[in-house]
C-alpha cells in the first residue's frame, strides 16, 4: 500500500454540481482517493507530499474519441489529388497514410500521441484505430505507447470493406477479439489493466451487412461496445438509403450492435428519429468540432438532444481544453444556445463512457474515484468560484496551466517533466515521420 498527498490545493469539480473548494489536502491510497479535507497530511506520516502550494486541482479530462494512426501527420508534405468533398479526403489524404503505417510508425504515434494528451491534462484517450498494411497485432502497438507512458486508454481496430473486402472485415474483426482476449488474460492473471478493449468500425458506408454481422458477433464474444463513425458526411446516409433503405441507425440498430456500450462519432446528418433510438438504447455519440470543421462536413445541429453525448477530437491531438473552447464558440456561431457550463458537463461525461469499460468510478475528486487528477497551476485576476468555474474552464484556462498529472494514483508527469526522455522519442518519431511521409506519396489514392 501506498500513501500520496497533494496538500494545500484547490479542488475543482468539474461534474454537476461544480464546486470550487480552497486549500485542502487530497489523500490517495494506491489507485483510488481515500480522502479530502483541510490538514488531512499529518495523519499519514509515511505519505509522499507533493505541496501544491494553492494550486488546483480537477478530474483528468476524456478525450472520448481520437485518431493515434494520424500521430505522425502534422505538417505532412506529400503530394495529394482534389480535396473538395468528404470522399476526396479520405481516399487522397487519409486512407493512404493509414495504409503506409508499419509497427514502427504506429508505436511512435502512439507514445507521442500519448505524450500530448498527458501534457494537456488529458489523463485517458479513446481511441479509434487503421492500419490496413499492419492489422494483426497493431492494437498491441497502441495500448504499449499508452502504458509506456502512464495514459489510461482503450483502443479498437477499425473494421471496413474498402480494400479488400469481407475479409479485410474478418481480419480486423480478429485483431478487435485477439486485444480483448489479451485484456481479459490480463487482468484474470490479476494484473491492473490501464488500456481497454472495444469493437471498432470505420463508418456504415464501409461496411456491407456480413461485415457487420462480423462486427456483431465480435461484440457477443468479447462483451464490448461498438466504436464507430456515423453520418459524419450526407454521403453515409445517402448510401445506407441507396443500399440498404434504411437509416444508418435503424441498420446498426437491427443488427443488434446498439446499446450502453456504444460509442458513435459524429453523427452530423442523423435525423430525430435516429437520435432517439440512440437516448433509447443509451449509447454515447462523440462531438468533434474541430475535426468537423477541418473537413466541412457541417455543424450537428441536433448535439442538444443527445442524452449522452461526448468530447472527441478525431485525431486533431489530445488537448481537450482547445476542443471545448472551439465546441463552444463554434456552437454560439450557429446561433444557438448552450453556455459554458453545457460542454463541461459533455466533455465531463467521458467519465461515464470510462466507467462502462472499467467498471470503476472516474471523474470527481472524492473518496472511491480513481485517482486521474490534473493540477493546475492557474492564476485568475477574477474570482473562481462554484457559479464561474465552468466559464473559468471554457474562457481563461488552458493547457499551458497544466502542471502535473496523476494517473491511476501515479504522477506520471510532475512540474511539467516526465521520467523519460520525451526529447529523444520526439528526435525518432521525427525519423520515422519522414520515412512515412515518403512512403506516403508512392500509395495511389483508390
């Protein structure tokens, strides 16, 4: 057993009701908080203190859907044929670099990925993964970048038709049951699992109907939840009418793939009917305004009435205090009328996508929550309070006030410093950057 102390902090809760409490001492036991309260530390002699000094701490944020295969792609130079619709994109961007990825590249992705997340307080990632040229195994490479660097995770192959048919289905369907197996070996051994497992899938319009009975069947053996893209562009729903005159949910939701476990990613185009059965079958859609954006796809103008809707960034990095500044003024550009506190609650409630695969209790600072805490060294020339805090997150905090993180009750980042050399993995994972980056320009967009 061990015994941290976070003294003389100021504690933040960013679930409802928000809460400003002022210098108190935040006591941890192994993984979960034990306790908090004022002079809480000379009652544990043998503890670890870290002095916070005033400081504030907060629940780690979820980024509850992210891209690691895209890890290595800013500032990409490779040659690339029109970009002016959705499909364009994929198939001249996209869908070739993620066929260029080789263990190397995706191993490096995901410690660099998994770095920038930790530096922007973001303490677990959902990601969502392809690598069509390296499926077997890939899912492996992931959640090893994520435990190297003490991020809590899970991860997924994307199943999908687009290059080789059914049985490029059946094999990621394969990788998706083979990580889960490894999850569950694991923690059956009783080991601590910081990475999960869940049953992804690119997108409707990618998958013909025996692929999804591949994907059903994957979710039956492995009891996880589907992670999958939907009406991200009008060109999906178009499809699922031509092809299978039905709407993208009503399809998902006859194949039995739609439940509390089920994570859906975008959802721009979906209609009332179809977010109904998602608030009616308690499945989580992930919001990407960013991503959204980038791509033009338009604005989900119907994100107010999902029951549980999520904070993603579709592989646009892991700082979530940018992607909730832009969710929200880009939503007050739509004219509409959600405030501050609205998109905390939303990007808070990746907690509760956390506890439907962990089956541990995440997100408020407080005695039985896993102790995945970010300090925050953030000085305001205005009042912090319960009433303000949420416009505090949204309006004057950002990711250049992180100054420690806790994960699983280990402070994998402290005074902005890791315990391994972040310089020389950023040194090879530019090498690799620019290996891939070549490779890149010899796939031909199909």
């Amino acid at each position: 057993m061990s015994i941290v102390v976070l003294r003389n902090g100021n504690v933040l809760q960013t679930m409802m009701p928000y809460t400003v409490t002022r210098g108190v001492d935040v006591v941890i036991e192994d993984d979960l908080i034990k306790d908090v309260g004022k002079n809480l530390a000379s009652q544990y002699p043998e503890a670890k203190v870290y002095e916070l000094d005033g400081k504030s701490v907060m629940p780690g944020m979820v980024c509850s859907h992210h891209h690691y295969y895209s890890g290595l792609s800013r500032g990409m130079l490779v040659s690339s044929g029109p970009q002016s619709d959705f499909i364009q994109i994929l198939k001249e961007w996209w869908w070739r670099l993620d066929r260029a990825l080789d263990e190397e590249a995706l191993y490096y992705s995901s410690l660099i990925s998994s770095i920038d997340a930790i530096s922007a307080g973001t303490t677990a990632v959902v990601d969502h993964h392809a690598s069509p040229s390296f499926i077997t195994g890939s899912l492996e490479v992931i959640a090893r970048g994520m435990r190297e660097t003490g991020l809590r995770g899970a991860t997924c192959y994307e199943m999908t038709n687009r290059n080789g048919g059914v049985e490029e289905a059946r094999l990621g369907a394969q990788e998706n049951i083979s990580f889960a197996a490894s999850v569950d070996a694991g923690r059956a051994r009783g080991e601590y699992q910081m990475v999960e497992a869940m049953v992804g899938g690119h997108a409707p319009f990618t998958l013909c109907d025996a692929s999804l009975e591949l994907m059903k069947d994957a979710v039956d053996t492995t009891r996880r939840g589907i992670h999958l893209h939907i009406a991200e562009d009008r060109y999906d729903v178009a499809y699922s009418h031509h092809q299978y005159h039905q709407d993208i949910v009503e399809r998902l939701d006859r194949a039995g793939l739609l439940s509390e476990k089920s994570l859906l990613v975008h959802g721009l185009h979906l209609n009332d009917s179809e977010v109904e059965t998602l608030n009616a079958r308690g499945s989580f859609l992930a919001h990407n305004p960013r991503s959204n954006m980038n791509n033009n796809v338009g604005y989900f103008t119907r994100l107010q009435d999902l029951n549980n809707l999520v904070l993603g960034t579709d592989g646009c990095g892991g700082n979530m205090f940018e992607e909730i500044k832009i969710a929200f003024f880009k939503h007050r550009d739509m004219g509409l009328s959600w405030w501050p506190s609205d998109f905390v609650e939303v990007l808070s409630r990746g907690n509760i996508l956390l506890e439907s695969m962990f089956a541990e209790k995440f997100g408020r600072i407080a005695p039985g929550y896993k102790a995945d805490i970010t300090v925050m060294d953030y000085r305001s020339p205005t009042p912090l309070e319960d009433d303000n805090l949420a416009t505090h997150l949204v309006w004057g905090m950002s990711s250049n006030s992180v100054d420690s993180v806790m994960i699983n009750g280990k402070m994998v980042m402290n005074g902005r410093a890791f315990d391994f050399d972040v310089h020389e993995i950023y040194a090879k994972a530019a090498e690799v950057g620019r290996r891939i980056w070549k490779k890149v320009d010899t796939i031909k967009a199909h």
